[in-house]
C-alpha cells in the first residue's frame, strides 16, 4: 500500500534513472491501467522525461519539452520498478515504458481487480487530475491542520486518510501517527486540544520522514511498521498488545494502553463501536 513515505523514496530513486534516455517505445499498457487514450502512450516515443515530481500518491512525469505528463497512481496493489538493461522484469507488466539503451520502467499490479492508474495528459490537464488534492502530508504547518481538524467533525482515521484534505496518508501511516500522537483513531477532529493538535502535527512530521529514511534504505514492511499489521504484538512503547478494528476494506491497528485508555475498541463487523 504505497503512500507518501514509499512514494517519495520512490521518486528519488526514479529522478535521475528516467531522464537519462530518450523513450524508446512506451506501452503496451493493461486496458484497465490506462485511462485516456488521447494522446496516445506512442505520444511519449522519441521524447525524454524531465525527471519525476509527486503529488500526494502519484507520481508524474513531464516529459521535458513541456508537452506531456505521464501520471500513475498505484493505489494499494501497484508496484513501480526501474529495471537495468537485461533485467528480468514481468512478461506482461500493467505498462511498460522501454528507454533506449534497453532499460524499462514497469507497473505491476497483484490480484485480480485492477486499480492502479496511468494517464498521459498535457500538463494543465494533469494539474486538474489533482486539484482536488489538500496540502502535501509533509508540508502543511501546524495552524494550517488546526484549521482542517476545526472545519470537518469527524474521526481522525479516516479524516487523515481523506486525500481531499491531506494528501499522502493512507491506511498505515494513519496508524503509525495517531499511536506516535498518542490518540485514539476514533477521537473526533473536533474536540481535540490545543496540545493534541500539536502531538498530531509532530507524528505527521516525524512519523512520515522516519517511514521515508527507512524507504530509501529499503527497508522492508516488518522492519518500517512499528503498530500496521502487527495484531497481538507487543506495543514498542509499552508493551501492551496490539489491537485492531475491522472494516470491510480496511483495518485499524492500535496500542489500547497508549491509545485509548486501555479500552478495547469493538470490532465494527461485529458490534457497534465502543466511544
């Protein structure tokens, strides 16, 4: 589930690779991945990209004459990988972009449903894409997310995870932040204090640039994640056992000690969730 600490690292390890060579022949695509067709993926051949830049969850890459951006969004399953000339990469990759000199860029995507997203679109088209976008994670300031708490009652959970409101968490680091802020990912965005908010802001801050240093070292999920998936274990700061609350489509880690005052929040498939 890539978010802004695995897609940063990503576009730092992608900026200088991509720009190196001319596009050689991009595509073929998934038809399910691709989602405009006008211009076409074979738009990008001759050209050259100008690196990588990032918005919240996707990457884009403008090709350098200013004419065309390249945009890709994983979603929860995608996968991006440079691969050197001669690597082995996927037969049928979800899109393929060969540079010349015989390096490739590849999307793969696991499992049967097909979310991950590739558009190619002029630039003031590719702005649009994401307008709807609230501040970057790792730039707003800590009156700015007092104002966006104030403005919206709801759960800090899904309220973090809310692109339109902060671009760039999702369903773990959500989970990583509020138990480094020491609140319940059920505490309403409305009635928390001054000195929560500033709890909050610092594990935004923290949380996110710790996940992007162990990214870039290559880190892998068991070593980044101190409380996502890690049910039954033992909190790192107190030891309690990590609980969890289930939803259809996703689930909730949390320390009860650290969290909620030691009480174990209800699974929501089951019960009605204890407040």
């Amino acid at each position: 589930m890539p978010e802004l600490p695995e897609m940063e690292a990503l576009r730092r390890a992608l900026r200088e690779p991509v720009r190196a060579f001319p596009i050689a022949r991009a595509g073929p695509a998934h038809i399910a991945t691709l989602k405009t067709y006008d211009p076409p993926l074979a738009a990008l051949d001759g050209r050259r990209f100008a690196g990588v830049e990032r918005r919240g969850k996707r990457l884009f890459f403008p090709t350098d004459d200013g004419e065309l951006v390249l945009v890709v969004h994983l979603m929860t399953a995608g996968r991006l990988r440079w691969l050197r000339p001669g690597e082995d990469g996927p037969k049928t990759p979800a899109l393929r972009v060969l540079f010349e000199g015989g390096a490739q860029l590849v999307l793969t995507e696991a499992g049967a449903k097909k979310r991950a997203g590739v558009w190619l679109l002029e630039p003031e088209a590719a702005e649009a894409e994401v307008a709807h976008l609230g501040p970057d994670a790792l730039a707003v300031a800590r009156d700015q997310l007092a104002e966006l708490l104030k403005a919206d009652s709801r759960r800090l959970h899904p309220l973090l995870r809310d692109q339109r409101r902060l671009a760039g968490i999702g369903r773990a680091w959500s989970n990583e932040i509020l138990h480094a802020a020491r609140l319940s990912p059920f505490a309403l965005s409305t009635q928390i204090g001054d000195d929560e908010v500033d709890r909050l802001y610092t594990a935004i801050q923290n949380e996110l640039r710790r996940g992007l240093e162990l990214r870039e070292r290559g880190a892998s999920d068991k070593k980044t994640y101190r409380i996502h998936d890690r049910l039954g274990q033992p909190c790192h700061l107190c030891g309690a056992p990590i609980a969890r609350v289930d939803f259809e489509e996703h689930t909730i880690y949390y320390c009860p000690a650290c969290q909620t005052g030691g009480r174990v929040l209800k699974d929501r498939r089951l019960s009605r969730l204890l407040r």
